[in-house]
C-alpha cells in the first residue's frame, strides 16, 4: 500500500520517469557507441580482407610476370613478355589501393612502402634478365646468376607479402572476434533498452490511466461538491458572485439569482443589469461603494434591499474581498446573505427592548415604592402598636389584646416581605461585578450578624475550610444568611440545632445526575442541618417565589428566601440543590463555577 501510494504520488512518479529516461537515453547512448564500433570493426575487417586480396593478387601478378620472363627466355617467343608493362600498370594500381587501405594504419603503409622497394628492385631485375636474354654477347653463366639473383629477391618478396597477410589474417580473426562480442553485447543493450522502453510505456500507460480515474472521481466530486454548494447555498440563503477586475466579467451563483427573485442566468451577470433589482433608496450608495472599491481593492461590507420582480423587499448583507486566481488576475470575491427575516427579527426586539427598558422603569418605580413609600407608613403602624403596647395595652380587653398581638405580627411579616421583595429585585437588577471573594471570610462576617439568633437557638455551627471564588461579594452573602436563618427557623423544638457549611468533591453519581461534564470545572458547597426537613417530592418547588411548605404560625417566613438563593445561584452560572427526609434535616448543594466558566 505504501508503494502503490507513491506510485499514485505524481511528484514520485515525475522523478522515477525522469530516472528512467535518463537510464534509458545512457543505455541508448551505449546502444549507438556498440553500433559504432561494429561499423568500424566491419569496416576494419573489409579493409583486412580487401589488403590481403590486392596482396595476394600483387603476388600472382610478380609470378606470372616471373613465370612469362623463364618461358620467353626458354622459347624466344615475344609474346610472353609482350603483356608487361600492363602487369605493371596492374602492379601499380594495387599498390595505390593498399596504400588507401593502410592509410590509418602507419606501420602497415610502411610496409607497403617496402613492399614497393621490394617490387621495383625486383622489376630492375626483370629488366637486366630481359636484356641479358636478349643480348647475344652474354653467356649462360651470367644469365643463369641474374636468374638466381630474381629468384631470390622473389622469395623474399613473396616471404614478406605472405609475413603481411599473415598478418592481416590474425588481425581480421582478431576484428572478427571482437565483432561477435560486440554484436552480442549490442543484442543484449538493445534487448534491454527494448524492454526499458516498454516498461516505461506501461508504467505510463498505467498512470495515465489512474490520473484518469483520479480526474474522474476529482471531477464527480467536484460536480457534487457544487450541487452540494448549491444546496448550501439555498439552505442558507445566501449566494455568492465574482468578478474579473482585469476583464470586468462577473460571475453570478445560482442562488444569488433567486435572492434577486429570478431564475438562475435571467440575464447576463453584470452590474448594469442587476440594478433594476437593487431597492431605488440604496441604488446610490450600493453602486459607489462598489465601484470605488474596484478602484482602492479594498474590501466592502453593506447592508441594503433587493426589490423583487413581484414588489417583496429582501434585506441583504454584502461583504467583499480581493484576491487572484490562478492566472494572477485580481478578483473581487463577494457574497451577499438574505437577512430579511434576521432584521425583522431585530426590528421585533429593538421594539421588545423598549418595552423591557418601559417595564424595567416601572419595576424600578415598584422597588423605591416597596423600599420608600410603602415602608414608612409601616413604620409608623410599628411606632403606634410601639407606643399602644406601652401605653394603653393594659386598658385592652383580653380579647382586643388578642387583635392586638395579631396586628403586631401581620405588621412585621408585612415587613419582611417587602425586605425580602426588595432583595429578590436586586438579585434580578444589581450590579453583577464578579471579584475573588474568600467565602470562610464571609461566613465570618454572618455568623457575626446572625450572633443573636445563633445564640437564641443555642445552635452549633461548624464551617469547613472553604474556597477562593470569584463572585458577587453581597449576593453571595444574602446566599448563606438565608441558608442559615431558614435552618435556624426551621430547626426543631427538642434538640439543639446543627448546622454544617463544608466543602466537598463532585461524585461520579452527581455528575450523571446532575449532567456535569467535568467535575473540576465546579466548587461543591453543602449546608446541612438537623431541622424538620420536608419531603424529597417538594425540592424543586421550595425555591419557587412565595412557595411556603409550613402554614405553622409558629414558623414565620414570606416564601421569598430560597427563591432569592435560587437566582443568586443562577447569577453565578451554578444550580442548587436539596436532599431531605421529614424529621431527619435538609442538605443544601450549591454548584458554583470556577472562575473559567463565569
């Protein structure tokens, strides 16, 4: 699989092709080298052999020659040496064409240079044999001398010109073999390129075609990839378009077309013709920005209104860059976003935000009436009953005392409830500023304010080493005087009240309960008691606004103080929690974010 992955590695494939080739040209190369010296043996050969027949004719020209002289000396018949001088034309003529032949060879033209000394010695011979035969005054002795003279310098030209084709044997022998060498050597090079060649074919071949498949699939995927685009596209409400600054030819995407309210390629895509389909209110300032950005290539950002063949208005979001394609063109790449229903959208909440802000003065108006107004004619019905009870109280009737005490505590309940409806509003409409608040420093300063309930109640508080976090200094306070004033209102009669403030890992349980995704990312807070606890069926609707689960007069409250932790926890991103059984006491978990998650 490697291998076939750098078989299909185009850049691999280039360089092994480019090795080949260069293997196969060297080869080639060695190929014409072979082809060359083949010829060049071939034609040392026929030089070889050519030498050795004018020779060997040279030879049989000198004996004839020889052989016509002994018979004319023999017989007296002219017509033996009639025929000379054309043996000796024959003679020069074969020595002309060995020195052509020998002309590369310096040593071999020596001896042809020789072999022609040898010759006109010899034909000097010749000569003075011919005279003396034809002389009258010349003996036999002189004549048969002369005679043994020419034999001799025959032999020894005819032992020097067979030295030489001896010669030219063994070399033409020698040639020969290194011929059939060569030859097979150049079958075997041609051989291989043959098969280089063709395995380089194939192996092309075979990545052609893979670079064929390879294109199809790019192109079915590119093809799938646009419908897929297309789609996106539709499925988004957006459409993009392109245009060449060198040529100023635009391109329009299909969807860009119906944000229009038209068919894909209604009209030839170009500025010109999309202006009909831009609102006449943004028509100005569309095409400014646009041209003048064709100019500066910089890049636009606008939100302006296409008017619909059939009158709809569409709100459009256009941004647009510069870039350059792959011919080093510069190309203004834009694309527009159909954002009507996104701007009705935030017309609908720009509407929604001004009755917030209305309903928001208005509660801003109840909080000061509930803090101000309605609390100072309290205050003057606690002074009066004050005053009433010091006074004239003793003058009351057993059962007008009766009203009395009921008016006393209805005034202070009243009381509470509007501080507990003023702390609820700040918890929804306070300054959310989150600092590093140290939470034993905290439950120092309560236990401190709530010391004489704590030592009414004869309570035992026990804090744990708890942690640094980063929270709402005063609504993290409200948070544990309301957990610990509930556990001592609702502690009971007969044994003394224990309350516990720790801090505690996340268990695996509580992370699938409560669909924590990661324990460390919280703080675990848990306030116990031993108080009169209610059932586990009421834990989430306690925290709900003036929910009480005890009616007992004897347990006063407004239903107001878990609801209040409640939303601080939620100002803080965390959740609460409760766990209790009647008569065996609540426990509290408080989840708080560390500071990452705020």
């Amino acid at each position: 699989m490697k291998i076939l992955g750098l078989y299909k590695n185009s850049q691999v494939f280039k360089i092994a092709l480019a090795i080949a080739i260069v293997v196969v040209c060297y080869i080639a190369s060695m190929f014409y080298s072979q082809m060359k010296k083949l010829d060049s043996t071939v034609e040392l050969i026929a030089n070889s052999n050519e030498t050795q027949l004018e020779l060997e004719k040279l030879l049989s020209v000198i004996s004839g020659y020889e052989t016509s002289l002994r018979s004319y000396i023999i017989t007296k018949d002219e017509t033996y040496i009639e025929s000379r001088f054309l043996n000796r034309g024959k003679i020069e003529e074969s020595i002309t064409r060995l020195k052509l032949l020998t002309a590369n060879d310096t040593a071999r033209n020596n001896d042809i240079d020789r072999l022609k000394k040898l010759i006109d010695l010899r034909f000097k011979l010749f000569r003075k044999t011919l005279l003396l035969a034809q002389s009258k005054n010349s003996g036999p002795l002189t004549l048969n001398e002369m005679l043994l003279e020419s034999s001799n310098v025959t032999e020894m030209m005819k032992s020097f010109v067979t030295k030489i084709i001896y010669s030219e044997s063994t070399k033409t022998e020698f040639e020969n073999n290194n011929h059939q060498f060569e030859l097979q050597d150049s079958i075997i090079t041609a051989f291989l390129l043959v098969i280089l060649s063709l395995l380089i074919l194939l192996l092309s071949f075979q990545k052609m075609n893979i670079d064929i498949d390879e294109l199809k699939k790019a192109n079915d995927q590119l093809k799938l990839l646009n419908e897929s685009y297309n789609t996106a596209e539709m499925t988004a409400g957006f459409g993009h378009w392109m245009v060449n600054v060198e040529t100023n030819k635009y391109t329009f995407s299909d969807n860009l077309f119906r944000l229009m309210g038209v068919e894909p390629n209604a009209f030839e895509p170009n500025i010109e013709n999309t202006i009909p389909y831009i609102h006449p209110d943004d028509l100005e300032y569309v095409t400014k920005v646009h041209k003048d950005s064709l100019v500066s290539h910089q890049s636009t950002s606008m939100i302006f209104r296409f008017l619909t063949p059939n009158g709809d208005i569409k709100y459009s979001m256009g941004v647009g860059s510069f870039t350059k394609n792959g011919s080093g063109d510069l190309i203004k790449i834009g694309v527009n976003y159909d954002i009507t229903s996104q701007y009705k959208k935030t017309l609908e909440l720009e509407e929604n935000n001004k009755e917030l802000k209305y309903i928001n003065t208005k509660l801003e108006a109840f909080n000061n009436i509930v803090s101000h107004d309605l609390q100072e004619p309290l205050r003057k019905i606690q002074m009066f009953i004050s005053r009433l009870e010091e006074k004239e109280l003793d003058l009351l009737s057993p059962q007008g005392k009766d009203y009395f005490s009921k008016i006393r505590v209805t005034a202070n309940r009243m009381q509470t409830l509007l501080i507990d409806l003023v702390n609820y509003s700040r918890t929804i409409k306070g300054d959310k500023v989150f600092v590093e608040t140290n939470l034993n420093k905290v439950l120092e300063e309560i236990i401190q304010d709530l010391s004489t309930n704590i030592e009414d109640k004869k309570a035992i508080i026990t804090i744990g080493n708890l942690p640094t976090i980063k929270a709402i200094p005063f609504q993290v306070k409200q948070l544990f005087i309301n957990l610990i004033s509930n556990s001592l209102k609702y502690s009971k009669e007969d044994s003394t009240p224990e309350i516990s403030i720790t801090s505690k890992k996340i268990t695996e349980k509580e992370m699938q309960d409560y669909k924590i995704a990661n324990k460390k990312e919280y703080h675990k807070i848990v306030i116990s008691d031993n108080g009169i606890g209610f059932k586990q069926e009421y834990s989430e609707k306690i925290f709900l606004l003036f929910k009480r689960l005890e009616t007992d007069p004897k347990y006063s409250g407004t239903g107001l103080g878990l609801a209040i932790c409640s939303r601080i926890v939620e100002n803080h991103k965390g959740f609460i929690k409760v766990k209790s059984k009647p008569n065996l006491g609540a426990k509290f978990y408080i989840f708080l974010p560390k500071g990452d998650l705020l």
